[in-house]
C-alpha cells in the first residue's frame, strides 16, 4: 500500500513539474519533508534495525526529488 502511495505521488509531481515547474516546487518539498522527518524516526531504532528502518524513506525522498527535477527537465526540452 505505501509503494502505491509513493507511485502515485512520484505521478503526481512529475505531471505537475511539467505543466507547473515554479508551483511543483512546494508540494515536492513537502513530501521531502515528510519523508525526512518518517527516516529521522526510523532511524533512532537500535543497531542496523535503525538502518534498515529509514532506507525507504530516504529511496522513496531520492524517487519524489527525481521525478520532480525529471518533470522540469523535460519541459525545458520542449519546443514551445
């Protein structure tokens, strides 16, 4: 259920970093946020536990940073 919900919000950010590249900017950041805070959390768990805890909250935070700067990048490629 979390992959989905990380899928659909990577979708999300990279259709509106196209279309909106300025405006992406803040929900994208807000979900780093969030995510950051999850891998914090995760993170104070004793030993490797800790580690293997917060590993995909900081893959998922890398999947939303690139799908955003994805988005971006390719409607700075376009024509128009």
């Amino acid at each position: 259920m979390a992959i989905a919900g990380i899928v659909a919000v990577c979708v999300v950010l990279l259709v509106l970093a196209f279309l909106v590249p300025r405006l992406s900017r803040h929900p994208e950041r807000g979900t780093q946020r969030t995510l950051g805070v999850g891998s914090r959390t995760a993170n104070k768990a004793p030993g490797r536990l800790g580690h293997w805890l917060s590993k995909p909250f900081s893959s998922s935070s890398r999947a939303v940073s690139r799908s955003g700067s994805t988005g971006r990048r390719a409607r700075g490629r376009m024509p128009f």
